[in-house]
C-alpha cells in the first residue's frame, strides 16, 4: 500500500469541474421503499437504493418472507444497488418466519408492523444492542405484549384504522404505521412527514404501464405496474 506525505497539498481549483456525480442513496428511503413495493401489486425497481447493513437486513427479512427480491450492482456507484421486488398486493406469503435485523431500526419497527398485516407466525430478533432498543409505544399500538425485541408474533391480518404513537423516543414508531396503510396521530417530524409524502406518491394501482416518483433523493422509484384483471 502506497503511503499518505505528512503533508498532503490541495491546490485549489482554478475553475468548475466538469464532471458528473453519483451519490450515495438514503437508507431511511431505501427501506421505506422495499416496504411499500412489497405491499403493492406492481413489479417494482427502486433504483440507486443505498447498500449498506440496514438495508440488507431488510432484503433479506423480505426474502424469507416469501418475497421475490432480485439485487443488482450499480455501476456508478459501489454504495448503490437497483433493487426488484415482485408485490403481493399486501399478501406476506409465508406463514411463518424467523426475522434477524441485527442492529437495524428501521429494519426492526418496519418489519414489526408489516408482518401484523399477515397471517402467520414472525420470530424477530437481533443484535444485543437491538435488543435494549425501545419498541414498546409501537408494539402497544399493534397490541403486542411487551417492551423489547426478540418477539414473536402471532397475526391473523390487520385492518387499517386510526392509531395514536408517540414519537418521543423514535419517529418510525409513526413511519411504521403509515407504511402499512394506517392513519396515525402523533407528533410531526421531519422523518413522518417524508414517510407521509412516499405512501402518497407510491401508487402501484396505477392503471398505467409505468409510474415514475421523483423523491428529490437518489433513490427513484420505478414501478411497471400489472394492470388489473
């Protein structure tokens, strides 16, 4: 390995750059994303998704739950991947499943709520630290016994009504259950308010044989819809 000076000299720029950039994508939208499109009825392509461990855990917890999730390498970017996912129309096709999220948050309150719109029994579970991490408002307005993870759910599908979460201690209690359809009361964040802004823009009923959502972020979400039959 060829070694660093002591002292590294930047000469500045005499003028612009002509060149292009490709970003890094956002875990928050990312694993927002993979939610929506497995609820949805469409093939899905989210493309430039950040790839990194929250956002594998979630790839993976999809997997075993029956989904079909294809990734494929992004070659403008090593931190990138353009991830396919088949929706089942808000169907979880396995009945049962046992769920690691390692330290992934987003993976774990995402993942908690998702899985109570199936029917069947979901083991999660994850790093120590995970463990210690708090899950009790969510679980409470999912009527879940309990404060912390490891959990194992029991669902036999739930409806989307009105629920009320507090945001004190983690804004994706909210995200989670607006993710999976739920209208919920709780206090605005910056975090919510993008969650609300993606469920209203990822629209695979759509009768059209493509929709584009631009989120002003990397990851742009491509959805070749199935038309109705």
């Amino acid at each position: 390995m060829k070694e660093l000076p002591d002292i590294l000299e930047i000469q500045p720029l005499t003028k612009s750059p002509n060149c292009t950039v490709t970003v890094p994508g956002s875990k928050s939208i990312t694993n927002r994303a993979m939610i929506l499109a497995a609820r949805s009825k469409a093939q899905c392509r989210l493309r430039g998704a950040l790839w990194a461990d929250d956002t594998a855990v979630m790839v993976e917890a999809l997997q075993q739950l029956g989904f079909r999730v294809n990734v494929v390498v992004d070659r403008k970017e090593e931190a990138n991947r353009t991830i396919e996912i088949e929706g089942r129309g808000g169907a979880i096709p396995a009945t049962k499943a046992d769920l690691y999220v390692g330290n992934a948050g987003t993976a774990a309150r995402f993942l908690t709520a998702f899985v109570c719109t199936g029917k069947g029994e979901y083991r999660l579970h994850g790093d120590p630290r995970m463990h210690q991490r708090p899950m009790g408002d969510l679980f409470r307005a999912l009527g879940i016994p309990g404060e912390h993870l490891p959990v194992t759910i029991r669902a036999d599908g739930m409806a989307p009504t009105r629920l009320k979460v507090s945001g004190e201690e983690s804004s994706q209690f909210a995200s989670a259950l607006l993710l999976v359809g739920h209208q919920v009361d709780t206090e605005e964040h910056a975090y919510v308010t993008m969650t609300r802004r993606m469920v209203a823009e990822f629209r695979p009923e759509y009768r059209s044989e493509e929709h584009t959502s631009e989120l002003q972020s990397p990851c742009n979400l491509v959805c070749r819809l199935l038309l109705e039959k």
